[in-house]
C-alpha cells in the first residue's frame, strides 16, 4: 500500500534521504494506528499532499553526523519556554473568553495531520482543559465561522465537559466557504460586553483562512471593541494576514502564526496564562460563596434525593438525582459541580482551592538559571528526581541554589509552581 | 551620528545606519575625490537618498571650492518631495549638532503647475494651460505693451517679483514645493520664477530629469549651473529611454495640417505689422546678419520651445541669406511642409538615415542642409518679433523646425521611418514619421560633459557595465551593493513547470500553447489560496495579458480565483488603472485580499510601490521583452552593434530583465517588508538570464529555487510566509521607533544590518563592509 517516493528528492543528501526514510517509517507506523482507529484511506497516500522539505531543518556536524542537531532539537523543544513572567503586575483573573474557529474551506487543508479541521480541534480541546485547569474561575465560549456566517457552539460557561462534547460533535461538521470576522467579533461582543468590569474580556480567534467575508467596515467594529476593552488574539494557520494584524495591535492582543503543529500547541498554550489587566479596568470586590459540600447521611430519613440546578436545563442526562452535592450559602440551591455560577441568585460560587490555584499567576516562579554542565562540578544528581545529570545544560534555582534537570524545571514551572527545595528548607527548622 | 568615512566628517541624522550605507558613502567619496562619474546600485529601501544627501552635503562644507552645488534629479514629483524633506532632516541634525545657523540653500523645481500660485491660472487642469497661460501674462513684450495700454491683465506675483525679488536673495533654508508657495504667498512673489532664479545661487536642487536632459527645458534651466557642481540622477534604470525621447520626433499627418495653419497665421501676422510696424521686421533683419550669440540672450520669459543642442559654432554663424527675412523663411517653411507632406504619401515602409533624407530634401525641392540647420532659431526669433503671446498654438510648427534642426544637424545616431499605418490595424491609414533617437548618448553627452560629477544611481541597474557603453561614458566607480539582512525577506523562486511537468514559458512559439496558459492559471490560482492579502502578477504586454484573461475565463480559472481573491486589471486608461489601485489597496486592507493584473513596463510597473500587505507576492508571468518587431527597435539594435558593439541579444536580454527586476522590486520597499518574487518562465533559470539580475535578487536565487513545478512553489512560498510572519511577530511588541519606519526590534538587527557608531569602529565590521560593495 505504501511506497516511499525517494525519487523524488534526488537533490537531497545521503543522511535526508536516511532521515526521511526514517520519518517514513515511523509515519506508516503511525498510519496504521490511525488506520486501526478511524480507517482514513486517503491518508495512505501522502506523498501525494505535498512535498515536504523536512531535511532543511537538519543540518550535519563536522563528522557528518545527524545525531548531534537531533539531540538539540529535542533538546530545545523542551526548554522552549513560552510563559514568559511578567513580573508582579495586575492580572485578569477572572477571564471570559471566547475562542472563534475558523471552519471555512481552508479549513481541509492537510498541512496539518490528518488536516487542519480535526488537529485544530484536538488542540483546542485539550486547551480548554488546561485552561480551566489553570483559571478556575473563569468562562469559556465556542464560535464557529463558515459560509460567511458565524455561530456560537456553546455559550460562555465555566463547565469544561460541555465544552469537550461539543468540540467532539464539531469534528464531523464539513468545513466551506469563506469565514467572516465581522459576523464572528460581533457575536463575541454581544454577550461579552455585559460582561463586569472587573473580568477580562477576551477573544481568541483560529484563523486558517486568508479572506475574511464582512457586511460592513471591519475598522469600525475594531473601534468598538477597543472601546468596549475587548482584547482580540489571532493564531493564524497560513500566514499573516493585515487585517489581523491591525485587529490585534488595535485591541492589545497577540498575533502568531503557526510554524507546526507543535508551535501551534505552543501558542495556544501561551493563552492559557491570564493576561495582564489593562489598568484603566475596574476595581471592586466580588461577593463569592464558598458551599460545602454537604450529603444527606442515610440516617437521616427526611433526606430525598434532588435534582442540581445545573441539570435542570441539561438535555444530556447523566445522573440528574443525587443524595448530596453543594448549596448556595445564599439561596440554597443545589450543584453537583463547582465553580459555577448559581442559577437562582446569581452568586459565583466557587470552592477554596480554585483560588489558591488561581493564585500562583500572581506570584510566579522565578526562571532558573540555565549553564552549561561542564561548570557544575558539585552536584551530580538532580535535587528533585535524584537522577544523573546528563543533558549538556542544567538548571538553578536562584533562592537555593539548588540544580535540577531539565524534566524536572519543566514540572517545576509548568505544574508545581514552587521550588521543592525552597519549600523544604523552610519548613526544616 | 557622526561619521569618519576616509578622513570625511558626515553628519548622519539617524543613530543607526546599515552597513550598505557606509560602503555606499565610502564609493560615493572616492568618486567625487576623483571628480568622476559613478554608477552605484543599491537596492530599493536601504536608504539611499539619505546616504547620499549626507556624503555630499559634508563634501560640500568641507571642500566648499570643489563643489559648489549639488543637482539631485528625480523621476516624479513626490519622489521629489521625499527627497526635499529627508534634506530637512538632515539640515536639522546638522544646526542640532553644530549649534549653528546653516546658510545652505535648498529648494525643489517643478512645473508651472505645481509651482503656481495666482488664483485663476493655477485653478487650470493641465500643465500646457497652464504654461500658457502664464506667459501669456508675463512674456517681455506683453509686459511692454502694458507700458502703453495698463488695461491689459497681468500677474501681480510675477511683477511683484520682478520689481523686488531678484535683489533681495532667498533666505539659506530647505523649500520643498509647498514651502516655496507659502513663500511666494507671503511676500507675494511669484513662486516659480523665484525658484528658477534662485536655483542659481542655491547648493542643493532637486528637479526632475527633464531639467537636464531635455534640450529645450535643460536650455532655458539648467544652462548656467556651475561646472562644479555634483550631478545624482535617482532611479535612474530608465535613463536611457529619456534621453532617447527627449530626442525623438513624431510626425503625423495632424502635426502637418496644424503647422499649415500656423505658417498661414504667421504669413498674416507679418503683412499687419508690415503695414503698422515695418522697422521692427528690419530690427530683427539686422540682428540676424550679426549672429544669434546676441540673438540668443533672450529675456528669461520667452520660453518658444526651442532649441535642441545646437553646437556652438553654429550659433555664431550669422543666419544664412536665404531664410533671414521674415516672409522668405515663411515661404522657406511652406515649401519644406509640401516635401513632408508628399514623403508621408506613401504605401510602404520606408527607412532612411539623415543623410539620405538631406540628400532626397535637395533634389526634390532645393533645400539646403544650412537654412534647415537654422530652422528652430530662426523660428524662435520670428515669433518673438511678431509678438505672439500664446505659444501653446505654435507647438505643431515649432516641433516641425525642431525636427529640421535635429535631422540637419547629426548625421549619425537618427534613423527616419516612415509608416503608413499602424501594425495592428493595416487598413486605416495613419501615416507616422519617426524621426527616433537611437543614441542616448547624445541628449545626455553635454551634461557629463560639463559637470564634474554625476552619479547614476537605482536599485536595479544590473548589468553594471551595460550603462557606460550605451551612454558612452567613463566612470571612475562602478559598484553594486547588496542588503544586508537579519532575515531572509525575500523569495525569488523560478518556477519552469507545471504539474504536469509542462514547460511554463511566454516564448513566442508557445505562448498560444493551451497547456502554458492553463499551468500559468493553476500557479495564479495556487498562490491565490496561500499568498494573504496583495498579489500583483504582472504579463509582458497589454494584448497578451488580454489573451491570457480571456481563456482563463473561458477554462473557469478566473471563477476560481475569485473565491479566494478580487481581481483588478490594469489597462492603458490611467484613471481607470488608479481607480483599480484604489479598490486594490482597499481590497488588501479589509482582508478581503486582491490580485492586480497588470503589465510590465506599465504605470503600475514603473511608479507605484507595494510596500507590506499590498504586495505580499509578485508574480512575472513571462520574460518582458519588448516588442522586437518594431522598426524604431530594429534600427536601435543595429546601432548599438555597429556603434557600440552590444549584440542585439544582449541589449534585449539586459531590458527584459531590468523591468523583470523592476516589477518584482515592488514588493520588496525596505528591511522590515517581505515578499514572495516569482519568475514563472522557464528561460529566467538559464545563467544568461539569471545573471542579469541585480546582485541583491540573485544571491537569494539558489540553485534549488530554479526550474521549481508549481507544487514545490506552493510548498516552499507557505513555508516562507509562514516563517515571515513568524519571526516579525515575536518581536513585535517593542515599541522603538528607529530608523525608516522599522518595526523589527533593534536588537534583532543590531550588529547584523544594523549598526551603531561603536559597532561601525570595530575592525572586523569594517572587513566585512569592504566585502559588500561589489565592484563590478
């Protein structure tokens, strides 16, 4: 069924040719996976998508040898950090964003495995978890724009799973026509512009086309969302586009376009950390309530089961009845789930830790000190995994000097966020 | 920053300079400490006016006996503008940093039009109105007539100006035009006529070539600028063909009739003042048995279009007997219309050179060569005797006894060719003589022969050696710089094939080919799906792209590409091609995205710039030759190889790609821009080809960029826009406001292509600038 098409790169050099038999080989190997999974006869024949030059990254050491620039990439691949801190500033914590997917033609394009439609959304999936995971008190939206048309996939909620199941369902949605940005910023603005001062208002848009279909003047809207202080990102899926361009430096978002997919994973990542909060938004206090989580004991012969708040316009089922779950202080209604946002008084309610998590936005880490290997000559060992140093650089926390690896600098950064050996040293004495 | 170039104090006003700039100052310095001429090419948006103004001002201040003035000669009058306010710039930094007061003149000359300020006359549309108009109101004699009759109109600027201007100097400062209005409308004075006196104690000006290249203007402007001055044409990749025209005569059939009728007004006007005014007629008899040299000093006012290079000798020759009365050399020009009446009367080509023209002029009817010679000075004085105000009406006749000047004058480097009808519509008559220039040489000869300096400078002015042979010079520099870049910003692709592995080619032989004109589709297409916002594809000629548009309509092509982008086509209309510019840049801004289809020698080609979005890739669809058939082109091409010994192939191949190489710079306008360049005919691989292009193009043209198929292309142009966009937004949130605009981040620049004055002291910096001119 396959064929490997060394033909056609006979200006390639003995070591790419290697090289892409190898990426062949590990790609059939993938295919048949995938093959496995989704049956996708059209993916067998990839040669014929396009012609690849994926050699041109590659290039060979005094011997002639690749393994030296493998190690390296690989290498930079896990180092390439793109939290950058901003330093103590004010950050918008409680965030409503909505994020537009762009489903027009462009969308089938295969530059982007198995094309850009079902990687987008795969992506986009797994960043509306990290992104609750990382701003528990926040919203989320999903927009979809094709046939010069917008519209919402889900409405702003702060409930992952309803996100995930409709992301799911969108991935055999067929993708045409063009997408409107107009349409699409405009849907966003109607719901987001009520929203409190206080939260950050923000719109991500994956934009894969370069055409945008637009009933009116696209620089006005521009206008009114600056006005409304509605910041619009763009990730761009081909290449720079102006319109974009003007949108995001006038509405003080960020405009990238993707290298590859894992740049692309890269960039949505950056969106997860909240945003700086502009400093002419307001300042006020928030009344939140704290429930227990309370469940009727057995004993208890009055207790019936009830229904959750949130279950009751849900159409999906699920366990609509249960024995406990947590009260509004305020109201008494019931959640099963938290946070949300309650129902009958309009009370955000939330539980302890998704602030503390919230929290370590505020104060982040501090990045380690990168330097080579060769000047370490005390410590062997990683402070946190006890293994052997072996890469070519290592990593010091500036506070205690301690030296880690680079797999543990990344968990440090990415999910600890605190030092263990600080925290040790601390609480010793 | 200040700079040391050679022992050279140069003021530059921005903190940061390229490192191309130095080395073009470096070369620049050497020619003019050698009083020679240079050719220097540097690329479109490195800043070379900048350097230029610089190197030459700080000359000017350090050696101010060697050069006393500095002529800076444009193409367009905003090029001009651009030009007067980076001069602005400099004079600033220069009074910042010296603390003193500069008493350097500057100022820009336009046109009538541009410069006007009187209310009815500047309200006029079209500069010949307005030309005429002027003069109507300020020639010498109608200002002499007022003396007797103060009821006649006049322009209160001009005598304004006459009255108190010419005492009292321009004060030391930089005019652009605008300035020169403002001026001009505060004191109440004439605004053009004080420029054109003030260029002669000015030390900078900055016109248009024809200022100096055209015969007639140049006499009138430019003919009293010091020899010591420093002579820059900009954008001078064209130079040829100005000169060429500023030479050349058309005839047709019309210019004849309307000549008729001014040699009839003029037989009129002289019987009236015959019986009114006879001593007149006899004043001027008497002043042309003495000679023109007096003849000639002639007020500033009178501009009769006259006059084109006339040597020396002749004019102090007296005016021959035969043609020196008035109604003689009246009857001289009737006859010489009859002949050319009679020689455009015909059913064939026909082609001679100035000789036999002279030759078949005598024995049909008893034309000398000397009276003809005579001819325009004869007629410039005439008309100044007979008092004629509007000049406007006498332009037929006096291009008629230009051309009898012209043809009587050379012998060599003039061909005459006489058609009957046009090519492409054989059965209208339409009888045309071309009296055509073959040498540029010969309009530009006086100005290297008089100044000691004169730069030719432009972005693409490859092959560097081509342009001293044809306009017949010695130049002292010959240098070609490259841009130094942080990034690679732009992607000249050569793409040969189609998918279908098709030969992708404009040849003559298979431009009608069905298969070429569908692979050049599907690469429009292509790219139309990949390249955001601007394309501009630009076709070899108007009837071609024509060809191509139709059948893509017919294959359901266009459709296609209409789903991805608008299209606008260039035409031959000028309103309608600003119009579609218009709508273009519209298109481009709102994300819509467009494609401008337009040609190759064209307007759009020539003038327009796509800087950023609005040009994001340019297609060449083919090698632009110009048309071969034509018989003006055929004799130039015979005489460059017998005069200049350039074959015909080499001359063709070296203006092909000086316009490719023009059109597809109009994507690249500076470092921070980038942009696609796609050459889609196979003929632009071949090293002859390749070879003519500027260095700055072909060093990014590797060997795996030639002979592409229109997949690879796709493939390598999404990679590179990808990377573009890329690299220009992680940097993007720096807010510095540096050199030209630049929104790439200093850092990212800093050392590499950009420099600062410690960087540019360092020793090995200063090896690798030594590297970057490439002498040629």
């Amino acid at each position: 069924m396959n064929a490997i098409p060394i033909c056609c790169f006979t200006r390639a050099t003995p070591n790419a040719i290697i090289f892409h038999i190898l990426q062949f080989l590990i790609e059939l190997h993938l295919e048949v996976d995938s093959i496995k999974m989704d049956e996708e006869p059209e993916r067998a024949k990839r040669w014929e998508g396009g012609y690849e030059r994926t050699w041109e990254i590659l290039k060979e050491d005094e011997s002639g040898s690749l393994k030296a620039t493998v190690e390296e990439i690989l290498f930079q691949a896990k180092r390439k950090r793109v939290f950058e801190s901003h330093g103590q500033v004010r950050l918008g914590m409680m965030r409503h964003l909505y994020v537009v997917i762009d489903t027009s033609r462009t969308m089938e394009d295969q530059d982007l495995k198995p094309n850009r439609l079902t990687s987008t959304l795969k992506l986009v999936e797994y960043f509306v978890e990290e992104y609750f995971d990382q701003n528990p008190i926040s919203q989320v939206g999903i927009i979809t724009t094709k046939n010069k048309r917008a519209e919402k996939l889900t409405d702003l909620a702060g409930n992952p799973k309803k996100h995930i199941d409709a992301l799911k369902k969108a991935k055999d949605s067929t993708c045409g026509g063009e997408p409107s940005l107009y349409n699409s910023l405009s849907l966003a603005m109607q719901t987001l512009k009520h929203m409190p001062g206080h939260s950050s208002r923000e719109v991500l848009i994956i934009f894969s086309s370069l055409t945008t279909c637009d009933p009116a003047n696209i620089y006005e809207l521009v206008k009114t969302l600056k006005a409304l202080k509605i910041r619009v990102s763009v990730i761009g899926l081909s290449a720079e586009v102006r319109v974009c361009t003007v949108l995001t430096r006038e509405t003080g978002g960020s405009y990238h376009v993707i290298l590859d997919e894992s740049h692309f994973r890269e960039l949505l990542m950056f969106h997860v950390k909240p945003p700086p909060a502009t400093s002419s938004s307001e300042c006020s206090l928030i009344r939140m309530g704290f429930p227990q989580h309370t469940i009727a004991s057995i004993s208890d012969q009055d207790a019936k089961p009830s229904f959750s708040q949130a279950h009751l316009d849900s159409t999906s089922g699920g366990p609509g009845l249960s024995m406990g779950g947590y009260f509004c202080p305020q109201c008494q209604a019931k959640y099963t789930e938290l946070p949300v946002e309650c129902k009958v008084c309009g009370l955000t309610l939330v539980s302890a830790p998704h602030l503390a998590r919230s929290f370590h936005h505020l104060f982040p880490l501090e990045a380690f000190q990168e330097s080579p290997l060769l000047l370490h000559h005390t410590e062997r060992f990683c402070e946190a995994c006890q293994g052997e140093l072996k890469d070519k650089s290592v990593f010091t926390c500036p506070s205690c000097n301690s030296v880690f690896c680079v797999e543990c600098d990344l968990f440090i950064h990415d999910t600890l966020h605190c030092c263990p050996s600080c925290i040790h040293s601390r609480s010793a004495p | 920053m200040k700079l040391n170039i050679e022992g050279l104090l140069v003021y530059f006003p921005y903190d940061y300079i390229y490192p191309e700039q130095y080395s073009y100052m470096l070369e620049l310095k050497r020619t003019l400490d050698a009083k020679g001429h240079g050719v220097l090419e540097m690329p479109s948006g490195t800043g070379k006016t900048i350097s230029l103004l610089s190197l030459i001002v700080a000359y000017q201040r350090e050696y101010p006996l060697e050069v006393t003035k500095l002529i800076y000669c444009s193409r367009t009058v905003p090029e001009i503008e651009k030009v007067v306010e980076e001069l602005r710039k400099l004079m600033e930094f220069y009074s910042k940093e010296t603390g003193e007061k500069n008493n350097i003149l500057a100022l820009a000359l336009s046109s009538r039009k541009n410069l006007c300020v009187h209310p009815e006359v500047s309200s006029l549309r079209f500069g010949k109105e307005v030309d005429g108009k002027c003069h109507s109101l300020t020639a010498s004699y109608i200002r002499a007539q007022r003396h007797s009759n103060p009821s006649l109109p006049s322009c209160r600027f001009y005598e304004e100006f006459d009255a108190m201007g010419k005492q009292v100097p321009l004060p030391a400062g930089v005019y652009n035009l605008d300035d020169l209005k403002d001026f001009g409308r505060r004191k109440g004075w004439c605004p053009y006529y004080l420029a054109r006196y003030s260029i002669l104690h000015a030390n900078i000006i900055v016109y248009s070539y024809h200022y100096l290249l055209d015969p007639k203007i140049a006499d009138l402007v430019s003919k009293e600028l010091s020899k010591k001055s420093v002579v820059v044409f900009d954008e001078a990749h064209n130079i040829d063909n100005v000169c060429i025209d500023s030479m050349s005569v058309n005839i047709t059939r019309r210019t004849l009739d309307r000549s008729q009728a001014n040699v009839e007004t003029l037989q009129n006007t002289i019987l009236k003042i015959k019986e009114t005014d006879a001593a007149k007629l006899k004043e001027e008899y008497r002043r042309l048995v003495e000679g023109l040299k007096e003849a000639n000093v002639a007020r500033e006012t009178d501009i009769y279009m006259s006059n084109p290079v006339l040597p020396d000798e002749i004019l102090q020759e007296a005016v021959p007997g035969s043609i020196r009365t008035a109604e003689h050399f009246v009857g001289f020009m009737k006859r010489f219309l009859e002949y050319l009446k009679a020689r455009l009367r015909i059913h064939h080509v026909v082609q001679e050179s100035a000789p036999q023209f002279l030759k078949d002029i005598f024995e049909k009817v008893c034309i000398d060569r000397k009276p003809l010679r005579f001819c325009a000075e004869r007629l410039r004085s005439l008309l100044r005797t007979l008092e004629i105000a509007d000049i406007a009406d006498f332009s037929a006749i006096t291009l008629i006894s230009n051309f009898a000047t012209l043809v009587s004058t050379y012998s060599k480097g003039f061909t005459i060719i006489i058609e009957p009808f046009e090519d492409r519509t054989p059965t209208i008559a339409n009888p045309v003589l071309h009296f055509s220039c073959m040498d540029p040489s010969i309009a530009i000869k006086p100005v290297f022969e008089r100044f000691q300096s004169v730069i030719i400078t432009s972005g693409t002015l490859s092959p560097l050696d081509i342009y001293p042979r044809i306009l017949d010079f010695r130049p002292v520099t010959v240098a070609s710089f490259t841009m130094t870049l942080a990034r690679t910003c732009l992607c000249p692709l050569v793409v040969g094939r189609g998918n279908d592995q098709v030969a992708m080619t404009s040849k003559f032989e298979t431009r009608e080919d069905f298969a070429v004109i569908r692979n050049y589709g599907n690469l429009l297409l292509e790219m139309s799906a990949i390249v955001p916002d601007g394309i501009v594809a630009f076709f070899t000629s108007y009837t071609y792209m024509e060809n191509i548009v139709a059948s893509w309509y017919e294959q359901g092509i266009l459709e296609n590409v209409q789903r991805n982008k608008l299209i606008f086509i260039e035409t031959p209309d000028a309103a309608e091609t600003s119009m579609a510019l218009e709508k273009y840049q519209e298109a481009c801004e709102n994300g819509r995205g467009a494609i401008l289809l337009s040609v190759a020698r064209g307007k759009v080609s020539e003038g327009i710039d796509f800087v950023h979005h609005f040009g994001r890739a340019v297609i060449m669809f083919g090698v632009p030759y110009v048309y071969t058939q034509s018989r003006i082109l055929k004799a130039r091409l015979e005489y460059l190889r017998d005069q200049f010994q350039i074959r015909e192939n080499d001359f063709l191949t070296f203006d092909a790609m000086r316009h490719a190489a023009q059109c597809v710079g109009r994507a690249i306008r500076g470092k921070t821009d980038y942009g696609l360049m796609i050459f889609a005919d196979k003929r632009y691989a071949r090293a002859d080809k390749r070879g003519k292009l500027p260095r700055w193009i072909q060093e990014h043209l590797t060997d795996g960029s030639l002979n592409l198929t229109i997949d690879e292309t796709v493939q390598l142009s999404k990679h590179f826009l990808r990377q573009m966009a890329h690299s220009i937004h992680d940097i993007s949130n720096c807010n510095v406001q540096c050199f030209c605009q630049l929104n790439l981040s200093q850092e990212d620049q800093l050392g590499l292509s950009l420099l600062t004055l410690e960087q540019l002291q360092s020793e090995d910096m200063l090896q690798k600038i030594a590297q970057i001119a490439h002498q040629a």
